[in-house]
C-alpha cells in the first residue's frame, strides 16, 4: 500500500504584480508517489471544491524537459533533490507532518505575475538579442561534412541541456543569469555553425542581459548547485573569455574605421 502522507502548506499567494502578496497555510495529504505538481492539482481540486481560488502555478511537459515548473520548496529552486526539476520532484522525498514552503522565483527580473507564477520573458529577450546564425538551410548535410571535436560537441551538448528554468537566478543572492546566458552562448560558440556571429553574439547577448536588471556574478556557485540540468560553471569562465575577445576586437575595428 502507497504511503499517505500529512503535509502542511506554506504557499506565497498574490493576486497580481501590483497587489500584496502574502503567505496562506493549507492541510492535504498526498500520496507518497505523487509528483510535487500533482500533489498542487489535489490541493487546487480541494480549494475549488470550497469555492476558493486556486494557486496559480507554471507547468507545462511534467517530464523535466520545458523548464516551466519554476517553485522554490524549502528555500531551494525545485526543492531538495538535486538535478531535478520540481515535476520531476515526487513526495516521497517528504516525511509525514512536514511543513512545505512553497514560493515563486525572487528576482527583479522576474516580478511575480499570480502567486507562484513569475514573467521570465526576460531570457526570451536575451535568446532573441543572440540573433540567428548564418549556417544555410536546405537539404540535411551528411553527418561528416563538418568534422567537430568529440571534446568540443560534448561541452556545446551539455551546454545545450539548459532548459531556461530561471533556478540558477532564483538561487543566485545576486539574482545573475550569468549561467543561462553563458549556457546559451558557448552552446553556440563552440560549434562551426555559430563561429560567423560568434562575437557579435556574445556582445549582444551579455549587454540584454544587463539591460534587464539581472545582478552581476561573484562566483557564489548556487547557480550550478540548483540547476536541475547541471549546467558546468565553466560555461561562465568561456562566455567571459569570449566576452573579453569580442570587447577587445570590436574596439580595434572601431580604432580602424575611426568609429570609435
């Protein structure tokens, strides 16, 4: 027989961006195999049934691929279990007579939208800052006809993997993005496809970043600590090392052309 479990809920409630939010205490009992977001669906069928409103919280796939599911449990972006999103997260991890507090990303570039859900088209506007790259389009390229490192298509794959969570600003004291947009560079960077834009790319990307009110970096390390993807901090030191390459370049050419 599955285990039932008594919880106490702490849940950030806000009726929108401008109102006062505060925090509001629910009783439920789950099931020990619930997922964290099922066991929200049962306590939002039991606020219905007593014509109450429902939390309002961002889901989408259920399966740790959309990065929509963006909760801090107990303090922790996706709560406990590391590499793990909170769909992915399953009651399990809680004991019996816990207390589970459950609150929206805290950073000003992300302002709470309704309860637990936040806007984070601020990483959209830094992805679209990026541009396109120039590979042609067309028929599929033979799998060999751009010899890449086994190194190098590792690194950009792991780099890929991020999912644009937002838990590494949530858990940032800084509230920096430097590991979603670092993420989102070298990715690219380190592939023959993205070498065209490869520097207006990281300079584009870097000045949205700041343009959006995310705070600097100072190696803290919690961004890579709650990603649930385990996105490297290297991507950091390379996104700074090309930052720096593009910044020095650009001002040659600006020296040249007599732009500058």
């Amino acid at each position: 027989m599955p285990k039932h479990l008594n919880l106490t809920l702490k849940v950030w409630r806000q009726a929108g961006p401008q109102a006062q939010g505060t925090f509001q205490t629910y009783q439920t009992v789950a099931n020990e195999h619930m997922s964290f977001l099922e066991m929200l669906d049962v306590v939002n069928e039991e606020l219905h049934a007593k014509g109450e409103e429902p939390i309002a919280f961002d889901h989408d796939c259920r399966e740790g691929i959309c990065g929509m599911c963006s909760l801090v449990i107990n303090g922790a972006p996706h709560g406990p279990r590391k590499a793990t999103t909170t769909c992915q997260l399953h009651m399990r991890t809680f004991k019996d007579g816990d207390e589970i507090v459950i609150e929206p990303w805290r950073a000003r570039a992300f302002p709470v939208i309704r309860d637990l859900v936040v806007d984070r088209t601020a990483f959209d506007r830094i992805i679209a800052a990026g541009g396109f790259i120039s590979a042609p389009t067309g028929a599929a390229q033979d799998a060999n006809a751009l010899p890449i490192s086994k190194p190098d298509s590792d690194l950009a794959m792991d780099a890929a993997a991020c999912i644009g969570c937002g838990a590494c600003v949530a858990a940032c004291p800084n509230a920096s993005a430097m590991l979603f947009t670092s993420a989102k560079i070298s990715h690219l960077g380190r592939l023959p496809q993205g070498q065209p834009e490869r520097h207006q790319r990281v300079l584009a990307m870097v000045r949205m970043m700041d343009e959006e009110g995310f705070g600097g970096c100072t190696n803290f390390g919690e961004c890579a600590e709650a990603c649930p993807k385990e996105i490297s901090l290297e991507n950091i030191a390379w996104m700074n090392r090309d930052w720096w390459r593009a910044t020095l370049a650009d001002r040659g050419a600006r020296a040249e052309t007599g732009t500058g």
